[in-house]
C-alpha cells in the first residue's frame, strides 16, 4: 500500500521559514514526480510545486517562486519543501502527493496525482 506522510508543519511568524518533507512508502511503481499543494479554510486545493524523478526538474506556482524551494532524495524516497519568507496568506494544510505517469515532466493539475498524502498544517502569524 503506497503512504505518503508529510511532516515540518507548524505554527511560524511572518518572515520565518519551515521545512516540510514528503516520505513515500509501500510504492508498487519505480519512479515518480511528487507534487506539494495546499489549501486553506473556505478555498480550493492549488497548486505549489513540484518535481520530477531523474534530472530535478522544477515547477512552481507564481506565488511562491523565489521563496520555496523543492527537492528530493531519491534513496530515501524523501521530497522537502523548503519554505522561506513565509507569509500569512501561505496558511494553509500543505499535501504531497505522487504521480507514477508523469516521471520527469510534473504538472500543477492535481487531478494527475494519483496518491496523497493527509496533510501537515502551516500557520503564519503576522
């Protein structure tokens, strides 16, 4: 059974930086691009970034290019996401998820993310 466990949420101040990781278990599938969305209260899931399996490619959205980063160690099937300069509009409980058919070239659509993990909560205070 393929379990995704997000991990490094918590309560920061406006400014401050967190580090959340994504470990994959159980997976039945080779390689796979990982994707890290959010959603906050009263607001649909959307995209933040994503990467893929081999050559680290990167994808962001536009709110928080420059400030997060991605990347992954792939021998302990780990994905981080660095987050730097946090905001109060980044709050927000903060999914991974991964997709087996989309291996180098990952995509913002969750709807190609075929496993998820439950989430891990962000608070930024201002």
């Amino acid at each position: 059974q393929v379990q995704l466990v997000e991990s490094g949420g918590g309560l920061v101040q406006t400014g401050s930086s967190l580090r959340l990781s994504c470990a994959v278990s159980g997976r039945t599938f080779s390689n796979y691009a990982v994707g890290w969305f959010r959603q906050a209260p009263g607001k649909r899931r959307e995209f933040v970034a994503a990467i893929g399996w081999s050559f680290g490619r990167t994808y962001y959205a536009d709110s928080v290019k420059g400030r997060f980063s991605i990347s992954r160690d792939n021998a302990k099937d780990t994905v981080y996401l660095q987050m730097n300069s946090l905001k109060p509009e980044d709050t927000a409980v903060y999914y991974c998820a991964a997709d087996p058919g989309r291996i180098e070239v990952p995509t913002s659509t969750s709807g190609s993310y075929d496993y998820w993990g439950q989430g891990t909560q962000v608070t930024v205070s201002s």
